[in-house]
C-alpha cells in the first residue's frame, strides 16, 4: 500500500523554477517546442506552462540519441536530468542535460497550425493554439487574477455571490435576443441576463449581490466585440440613492482589480502584449448623454443630429477626447433617453424621457451598463406598459416589487471585453476559451 507521503519516481520541476535547482537532478515534464540536430549535437526545445529549457546532449550511438531523434513537435515527454549554468544559452542562461527522455504521448505531424493560421482555423484548434502561444496562456491568468480582483472587493463590501438560473420559463427582460429550447415538451429560454434575478435577491433582503456566470445573447451579429455566449459580471447594491452609488462600486472595484492584475502580471503583459497597465483614479470622468453628443458633434460625429444612441464611431472619438482633456482611459455616459432603455430603468421626477442609467466606455469601447432600478410596483408597470410590454409573463418579476423592495441599482459587465480591451487584443475571439458566435458552436 501506498501511503500519501510515499511518492514514487521523481517530483516534477516546473521550468520557471529551475534557476533555483542549478547542479541538481530534476524531472521536467511538458511538450517538444522544436529540435535542432546536428552530427554531434541534439538540442531539443521543451515548454511546459512556466517557460521552455533547452535539453543539451552529445550524441554517443545510445539509447537516448535515438529518442531525441525521434521527437516530433508537440510530442508530451517527461525528462530527467541536471540543471546546468550556461551563458550561452538565451533561455535565462539554463540547460538540462538530459539522463532519460520519456515519451508520454506522440504528436502526430504535420501540426495542423502555425504561426501564420488566421484567428478562424486557430480556433478550430484551439487547444494547440493556446498550448503554443505563451500570450493566449498568459490571457487566462490575468483573466484569473482580474475576476479574483473583482470578487475580492466584492466580499469586501459586504456583497454575497449568488448562482442564478439560467433556464427560464419566460423570455427575460424585452424578450428579445434570447435562445429557445425545448424543455420536457414545453419551451424554455437561456437567461440574456440575471437581470430580473439579481433584483429579486435584492427583494429577498440581500443587501449586495454579484455574479461572475454565463449569458446568452442571440444576437446574429458577427463583429470583433460580440458573441452568442459570454461570461457577465452582475452586481447589484440596495439602497442606492441614485446611479451615482452605483457607478462609485463599480470604479473602485475595477480600480482595485486591476491594481491587483498590474501587480502579478504587469511586467508579462508588457512583454507579451505591448500594454501598459494602468490603474486608474477614481473617480472616472462622467458626461451626460446630452453633452457626450454636442461635444461629438462639435467635432463632426453625426452632424446632421440624427442618431439617438452613441454608435462605435461615437464611442471611440468620445474616449479619444475625454483621454485628451482628463488623461483618464474610462469615461461614464450617463442619463440614457428612456427610449432606448429599458422598461425598469428609473427615470428623473424632473425629466420623464431620461433615464438613471449609464454605460461605462473603457478606451472606446461599452464595457458595462447599469442604472438604477425603477424599485415601486405602480411606476413599474407603468413603464412596462410604456415599451408595449405584456405584464402576465412578468408577473413573477413584478411581485417582487408589491411587498416593500427598497431602492436599487447595478450594473453588467462584459468580461471578455475587459480583457479585450486590457490586453489590446483585436477580437473578442481571442479573449475566450472557446468562442461562440452566430456561425460558431465548435469545438
């Protein structure tokens, strides 16, 4: 019997830790990046999740020889040997001299992608797109460390972490853009949002809640910042006075989330990416929707004055001023049109067209949404009614609001466009595990 202290074989070295094992014997386990074999020498690249040592040996017609030789790209192996000091070898000044070389798993070849596949083929293999390059691995740390930012100010403030459904009965929110599916021979739709959910918790005496989960849009469209599937961030805080309490939560959550990014990753994401990290003051710039659009249009955005709502163009020559006057990469829009918000959003006492709402726009591009909430059962309805909305597939929703639901307010947030945005990427393809989109449900 094997006890739990009774390891056999060698303990794993990983890679990055191996400046610290010089003169010793370790195993190293990971996948053959490239080879390099001359009549005398074999140097063999190997990479596991920390960085890539070179394995140096001297052929001698052994065994070994002949394994290194046959190593194929990507291969799986598992190597043991000594850690050796060499000024010569460019990665950190390292090589193991191999003793045995283990062949765990082949790669068949050739590799079905390079460094020339175009994002669409790199996502039919992702898993090798992600293995190979050291930035699409980095991206899921800083997406690790900026959710643990996230949840760590969170917990501070006192919020609970909820898990709501995300199989509804009815269409949630305006009912449109939401999957149907079949369900026991009746029709179920995925959740577009944990909207009408987050609020019931607020219902339910929660004071503060958020949710870090998946959401489903079905939108057909095929742009670089959309897809059909995306992780929100949802949060939302009872007893709001106003949008303003809101947007305070959100900045300083974002401020301390990538404080902590910058912190751990800040020096790889400059190397990787060519991006600085900047932490941001708070308070964030705000704008009222209004101003936003006379200042654009001072500026030739829309000069005819037709559009209603910021379209990307908008978006990003209001970022690229605010930059310019504040020296600030985030900027709040706030106090939407209620004509093109939805029906719970609440609306000044004073102007009945305006909305308590904002959008949160990060170096150009809507990263967030939120308001705050209509919270009183008569003026609800009212403006659900307003949208031409039918009240009886509401009704659950709506009883929340008959019994005493305080005031409230909160707001989502797309994660993948945060770390789109964070890491300069050009696509929200390359800021997800696994993409979905309109033409996309594989692998």
């Amino acid at each position: 019997m094997i006890h739990p202290t009774e390891r056999t074989g060698s303990e794993r070295t990983l890679v990055g830790e191996l400046s610290k094992a010089v003169g010793r014997t370790v195993t190293v386990c990971g996948w053959v990046q490239t080879s390099r074999l001359q009549s005398t020498m074999q140097f063999v690249l190997v990479r596991d999740h920390t960085g890539t040592v070179q394995l140096t040996h001297r052929r001698d017609g052994g065994e070994l020889e002949a394994v290194l030789d046959g190593l194929s790209t990507e291969t799986a192996v598992r190597v043991t040997g000594t850690v050796v000091a060499n000024p010569v070898v460019k990665l950190g000044g390292l090589e193991l001299l191999p003793e045995s070389v283990e062949v765990v798993a082949p790669a068949a070849g050739p590799l079905p992608v390079d460094e020339q596949s175009g994002i669409e083929h790199r996502l039919d293999w992702r898993f090798l797109d992600i293995r190979r390059r050291p930035a699409a691995q980095l991206l899921f740390a800083v997406q690790t460390t900026f959710e643990a930012g996230m949840r760590e100010y969170a917990y501070a403030q006192g919020a609970t972490e909820l898990h709501t459904p995300k199989l509804m009965g009815t269409a949630s929110e305006s009912g449109a853009e939401v999957f149907k599916l079949g369900y026991f021979g009746g029709e179920a739709y995925l959740a577009q949002s944990p909207q009408f959910y987050k609020q019931m918790a607020i219902a339910s005496g929660i004071d503060r809640v958020f949710e870090i989960g998946p959401v489903f849009r079905a939108e057909p469209s095929f742009t670089s910042r959309h897809a059909t599937e995306f992780t929100g961030v949802d949060v939302e805080l009872a007893w709001t006075r106003d949008a303003e309490d809101v947007q305070a939560f959100e900045e300083a959550m974002i401020a301390h989330a990538l404080g902590l990014v910058a912190e751990r990753h800040g020096e790889r994401i400059r190397a990787e990416f060519g991006v600085e990290v900047v932490v941001p003051s708070t308070p964030f710039p705000r704008i009222t929707m209004a101003e936003a659009q006379e200042l654009l249009r001072s500026h030739g955005w829309d000069p005819a004055g037709e559009k209603v709502d910021l379209d990307p163009e908008g978006e990003r020559l209001l970022a690229s001023l605010t930059a310019e006057r504040t020296g600030h990469e985030f900027v709040f829009v706030t106090h939407y049109p209620a004509a093109i918000r939805p029906f719970y959003h609440a609306r000044p006492e004073d102007r009945p067209d305006l909305t308590l709402s904002f959008d949160l726009l990060w170096k150009g591009l809507e990263v967030t949404t939120g308001a705050q909430r209509e919270h009183r059962h008569e003026v609800l309805t009212a403006q659900a009614r307003e949208k031409g909305m039918a009240l009886e597939p509401l009704a659950d929703y709506l009883h929340c609001f008959e019994y005493g639901c305080p005031p409230h307010g909160g707001f989502g947030m797309g994660l993948s466009r945060m770390l789109m945005v964070l890491l300069g990427l050009g696509s929200i393809r390359e800021a997800v595990f696994l993409f979905r989109g309109p033409n996309r449900l594989t692998p």
